[in-house]
C-alpha cells in the first residue's frame, strides 16, 4: 500500500472523542486517503460520519452542538437509567436512514453482546442500530436489544479496533488511542466513574490488541473530562497536531 492510504481504528473515549476530529483534519491536510475504517464508542460515530462522507469540518459542527445528556434521556429499568436512542437519532439526521454495507468507505464497528461476552462487529445492517450499540455505556444507558442480543459498549471487547481492519485486509494501519497516555484523576462525575473503571480495567488489553498496527496516534489528554463539551477545540487542536507528528 502506497504512503498516501491507510486504515484507521477510532477508539473509544466519550467527549474525548473530539480529538478524533483534529485526526482527521490532519489527513484530509495531507491528502491520506482512507481506505478502510473502523470504530468503538464515539469513535463509532466519528468513524461512521466520515465513512458517509462528512469531512472533519461537518462533523465538528455537529459535535459543537451536543451536551453530553443531548444524547440521552431519562428512562426506567432495572438494566439502566438513560436511554440513548437520541445518538441513533443523529446518525440518521445526518447521513439519513443508511446501511453500513453501503458506506463511500469501508465500515466497521464494535459492540458487546453483553448476555454472551461475545465481541459484535457490525460491517452491515442499520448504522444508526450499530453506533448506538457501540456508545452504550453499562451501567448508565439501557443496553440495545437486536437480534435476539443485549448489546452495549464496545469498548469492553476492542477499545482501539485494529482487529476488524485486519480482518479487512488492510495492510497500512493507523490506531488512534484515546486512552493511551491517560492518567486516572478523581472523577467529576457518575460518567466519569464509570468510564474510568472501564479505562483502567481495558488499558492493558488494548496494548496488546493494538500490536497489530503500524502507528498509534496517542494524543495527551488526561488533563480534559470525558463528558465536558466545553474542551471540544483544545481537544481537537490536540488531535490536530498529534497526527500532523505522525503523519
């Protein structure tokens, strides 16, 4: 593969996720063509704007105009107390009602089947279904029930998902890795709790599900919250300049 393709892995991170933004703007500057793509948590929704054609700019406005509870309403269950049908929502608002299979780059996105503790790659079927699967955080969305499956955050199986490009076939992968240089800081609030004993407890998997790359893209984040919207351009910036480095 010429030095101008890649494949790349979003991984998983909450608001962090913005970072994801500044990644791409980086290679939309350098005229990195992607040739495949993949995505766990935000970095499912990222992956799966990009891969329908938002560039980094569209998706940036659609971040900018998001409060961490915008995707997510108050529900009763005994399996979690937020709904977040509203991230479904604004996969279709912005790319309509699309199959995964029909994506301008080829998609794949993580989930848990959390009733089998089985990994779940989605590389066909409604996106919307897929990326609101894979943004599930246990614990504080209801899970999503599809196909017979209870389905939530795939960052649980593939916090960076090398493993679907490779699958793929890509042969030049880029991972990006949200979480690699985080230091664990006292939580700000319940979403911060449960992201940070899902973070410390998937460090060192994604270490080595990651092996199979051939550049990380860890850019420092560890002084920004993960459900803080007002850090949206400090981490964009970030990632910006972490890839230029890279790339």
């Amino acid at each position: 593969m010429s030095s101008n393709k890649i494949a790349l892995a979003l991984g998983g991170g909450a608001i962090l996720g913005a970072a994801h933004i500044g990644i791409l703007r980086a290679i939309e500057e350098k005229q990195i063509e992607v040739t495949h793509i993949s995505g766990t948590s935000i970095g499912a929704l990222v992956a799966g704007l990009f891969a329908f054609g938002l560039d980094s700019h569209k998706i940036e406005s659609l971040m900018s105009e998001l409060e961490w509870l915008d995707v997510s309403s108050f529900s009763l269950s005994k399996f979690g107390f937020l709904s977040n049908d509203k991230m479904a929502d604004i996969a279709d608002d912005y790319i309509k009602d699309v199959d995964i299979e029909d994506a301008d780059i080829p998609l794949a996105i993580i989930a848990t089947d959390v009733g089998k503790g089985e990994k779940v790659v989605f590389t066909s079927g409604k996106l919307s279904v897929a990326v609101r699967a894979s943004t599930c955080i246990p614990g504080v969305f209801i899970p999503v029930e599809h196909e017979g499956r209870m389905l939530v955050d795939g960052g649980i199986m593939e916090n960076v998902p090398v493993s679907p490009l490779v699958e793929m076939g890509a042969s030049h992968i880029v991972a990006v890795d949200l979480n690699a240089n985080r230091k664990y800081d006292k939580p700000e609030d319940v979403i911060d709790v449960m992201i940070n004993a899902m973070d410390i407890a998937l460090d060192n998997a994604a270490q080595l599900q990651s092996e199979d790359a051939n550049v990380i893209i860890a850019p420092e984040l560890h002084g920004f919250s993960r459900s803080d919207p007002e850090a949206l351009k400090d981490l964009i910036k970030i990632g910006y300049d972490t890839a230029m480095k890279h790339l």
